[in-house]
C-alpha cells in the first residue's frame, strides 16, 4: 500500500495546532467564507463541531459552493435549513483522518449524516435522518489518486483536496474543491446512472419504494445490456416472477463495499431479498455475483451501496459459475436470448445531464477519474431527482 506525504499549506499547518476549529475557520475566511455564513445559519451544528473531538471536516472552498449554486435545485435545497443542516453533516467525518492516512485503496469513512448522536438536538425534525438509511452514518470514499486525495460522494462525484491538514484542536480540516454530493436513494441513483432497464424492472414490479424504504443494502444492478442479453425471456415474466428475480439482487442488512467484496465478504454467500443466497466470489482483481462480473463499484446511495453487473442473476440459478478468463459470462437463463430493444425502459427518461455510469470503464475497488462531479449535483438531493413514479 502506498502512503503519501501532502505538506500543509505554509503557517497554517503549523502554527494551528492549538486552535479551536472556530479559529481555523476565521483564519482561513478568504477561502471559507461561505462554508462560515453557512454554519452561522446553523448555530446547533457550529456548536456541535466547536465541541467536536476527533473528527474530520472537509471544508468546501468559496469556488466550490459557487460550482454548487449555479444549480438551481441546489439553489432551493441550500435555502431550506434542515437540508443544508444534512449537507453539512455529510462534510463531517467521524474520525480524525490526515492525508497520510489515506490510501490507493478506498476507504469508506462514516461521516455524521444519519449518525444517531446521543444529542437529539442534531437530528433536526427527523429530516436528516431521513436523508441517510445506513447504520453508522452515511459514507465517503477516500482515495489516494497520484499525488492527491480524493472523495467520493454520491453519483461517484469525486471532489479533490485542494489544501490538506489544517490542524485543530478536535482534529483535522481538508478544503475540498467540489461540494459532495449527498447520495440519493437507490431509484434515483439508478436512472441518473443511466440505469434505466432496471429502473423499469423495478417500476413494473411496484418495487421502487420498497427498495428505496430498506435500510443497510447492498444492490447488484445488472446493466442495460445485462437486461438486453435476456430480453427474448423478459415478455414472459410474471409480475411476481419479475420481483422474485430483482429482489434476488438485494442484500438486505449489509452493505458491502468494494473493500469489503474483495477481502472480509469475498467467498461468502449471502440470503438476499428473494430469500435464496448469492454467491459473491473475489478472484484476480475481479468480483464475480455467481456468474455476473462487477463492471462498477460503489455508487453509494441512501441507503447503502450499488454495483453494477454485466448480467442478470437468475435466483433458480444460484449455482451459476463464473468463467474468470472470459470477457462476457454466458447468461444464467437457460434459452434466453438477446432481443433488440433494451427490455423495461418504455417510459423511462434518463437525465440527460446525468453520469453515463453504464459506460464507465471503472474497475473494482477504482473509482472514476473524471466526468461525473459536474453533474452529480444534479442530483444532489433525492427528493429533488428525476422523478419516475
Ligand atoms: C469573512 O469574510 C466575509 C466577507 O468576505 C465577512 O463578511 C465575514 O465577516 C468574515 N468572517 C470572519 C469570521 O472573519
Ligand atoms: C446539544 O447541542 C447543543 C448545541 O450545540 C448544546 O448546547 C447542548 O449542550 C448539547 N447537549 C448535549 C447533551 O451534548
Ligand atoms: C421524529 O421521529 C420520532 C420517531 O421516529 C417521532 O416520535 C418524533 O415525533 C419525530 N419528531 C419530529 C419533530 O418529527
Ligand atoms: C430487512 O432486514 C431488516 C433487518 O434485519 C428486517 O427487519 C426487514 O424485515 C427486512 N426486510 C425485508 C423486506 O426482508
Ligand atoms: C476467493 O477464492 C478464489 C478461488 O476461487 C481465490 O483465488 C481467492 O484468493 C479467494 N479470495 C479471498 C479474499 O479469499
Ligand atoms: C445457469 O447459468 C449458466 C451460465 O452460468 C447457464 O449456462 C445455464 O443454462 C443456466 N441454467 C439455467 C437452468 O438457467
């Protein structure tokens, strides 16, 4: 693993490490202003965090919140206080991480958002809450890329650290370039990947909110192209053959990230929705569910993780193998055949602006590079993306 050396910027570094957190901002106020106008409309918060010990705080820079507000949803979340409350929470981290703690292989930090903390008062209205459904509090991925750190949010928006270790007295601050964007719920997050066949399943299965309402999940979704490659046997499917196959797709009460698939969850099956076990099988750098390889790790959404698949697991086929040295697996349906048409999508609209995740060529454990921050913001709060339903 390699551990890389960001130096902190001039004094700062230096001379703060006997400061309070309040006094790390107002010294770094030509960067942070609106990062500081904001939490001074959040007094609860500022207090929480002035008290804070051993946390992180990734302080988005003026140009990042004006990249922020040039979306108009955006605009109108930033002006509804227990929303910007979550957003902010999400820039917390629980634990005081350093640059040098960070590695080439991502870390999944829990940050406060949808942490329960033992003071009421934080949890405003039940609002933030809301936006999180994962045990522990929502996470960030934090990766080393060349000689930078950076994050990974919702929609695999990446923003990168631009001034590393400013040291306070509760812990350490990054400025960050982007604001990270909160994640959304699997429905959303699903079609602004581009994931539109399996946003249809789940549509014509009435599955949508059920998915949406689990807490702790691990979702495995398969690819338009996945969806295709079977389309001849879709027609014939059965409104509860349909559910019993998607919800073959769902770990209910794990979240598995990429850095749990390829170490302490590899090799192990898993009960899923549909009650039958899935196999999820680490080899040479690939991560096989039975015979579907993971074409893309770790879209984090509310509440949990997607991956998405390059085939559609079929659960009378839990026994299916992957071929490891083959480019394509061979379908899990025996007879189905591709059609022309990609099965489910009638109706349903992508985002235009939205991450083409389905053309990601990311690995496993490897987040994207580029491409995605721009338009992650779009749909930066659940409630405000493409509406399906
Ligand atoms: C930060 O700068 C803004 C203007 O750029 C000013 O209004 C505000 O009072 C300053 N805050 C602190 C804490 O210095
Ligand atoms: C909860 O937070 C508020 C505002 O920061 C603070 O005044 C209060 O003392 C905190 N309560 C507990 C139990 O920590
Ligand atoms: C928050 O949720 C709890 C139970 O989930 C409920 O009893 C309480 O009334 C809610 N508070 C507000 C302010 O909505
Ligand atoms: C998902 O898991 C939770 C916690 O184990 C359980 O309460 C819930 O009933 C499960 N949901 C379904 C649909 O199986
Ligand atoms: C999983 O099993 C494969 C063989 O099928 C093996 O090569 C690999 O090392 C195992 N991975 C882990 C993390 O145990
Ligand atoms: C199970 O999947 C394999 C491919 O992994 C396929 O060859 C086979 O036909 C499938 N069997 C059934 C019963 O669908």
């Amino acid at each position: 693993m390699h551990f890389i050396t960001l130096l902190p910027l001039g004094l700062a570094g230096l001379a703060s490490a006997q400061m309070s957190l309040t006094q790390v901002l107002a010294s770094q106020n030509s960067t942070l202003s609106t990062l500081n106008s904001l939490l001074a409309t959040q007094p609860q918060l500022a207090a929480m965090l002035a008290s804070a010990k051993d946390i992180t705080l990734l302080a988005p820079s003026n140009a990042a919140f004006a990249k922020f507000v040039e979306e108009p949803a955006n605009q109108m979340a930033a002006s509804d206080p227990a929303t910007l409350m979550g957003v902010l929470q999400y820039h917390v981290l629980q634990t005081t991480v350093p640059a040098s703690g960070f590695t080439t292989t991502m870390q999944f930090l829990p940050t406060m958002l949808g942490a329960t903390t033992s003071n009421s008062s934080m949890n405003t209205m039940n609002m933030t809450t809301m936006m999180s459904d994962v045990t522990g509090g929502q996470v960030v991925g934090g990766v080393v890329m060349g000689e930078k750190v950076e994050l990974m949010s919702g929609l695999k928006s990446m923003s990168t650290v631009q001034t590393a270790d400013i040291m306070f007295t509760g812990g350490v601050m990054h400025i960050i370039d982007t604001v990270l964007t909160v994640p959304s719920p699997p429905s959303t997050s699903a079609l602004d990947s581009q994931l539109t066949a399996l946003a249809g399943a789940l549509k014509s299965a009435n599955l949508l909110t059920a998915v949406d309402d689990l807490k702790d999940v691990t979702i495995f979704a398969p690819s338009n192209k996945a969806f295709q490659n079977i389309g001849s046997a879709t027609p014939m499917l059965t409104e509860q053959q349909l559910s019993g196959i998607l919800e073959y797709h769902v770990i209910n009460g794990t979240v598995g990230y990429s850095s749990l698939l390829t170490t302490g969850l590899a090799n192990e099956s898993f009960p899923t929705l549909a009650g039958g076990n899935v196999m999820v099988e680490a080899v040479n750098g690939k991560v096989f569910i039975n015979s579907a390889m993971v074409t893309i790790t770790d879209i984090i959404v509310s509440n949990g993780v997607l991956h998405v698949i390059d085939n559609v697991l079929n659960p009378a086929n839990s026994t299916a193998m992957p071929n490891p040295t083959a480019t394509q697996q061979a379908v899990a349906f025996a007879g189905a055949a591709a059609a022309s048409n990609v099965p489910f999508t009638s109706g349903i609209i992508a985002p235009t602006t939205a991450a083409s995740a389905s053309t990601s060529k990311a690995g496993a454990g490897r987040a994207r590079e580029s491409g995605v921050g721009a338009v992650g913001v779009v749909a930066l709060f659940g409630m405000m993306g493409a509406a399906i339903l």
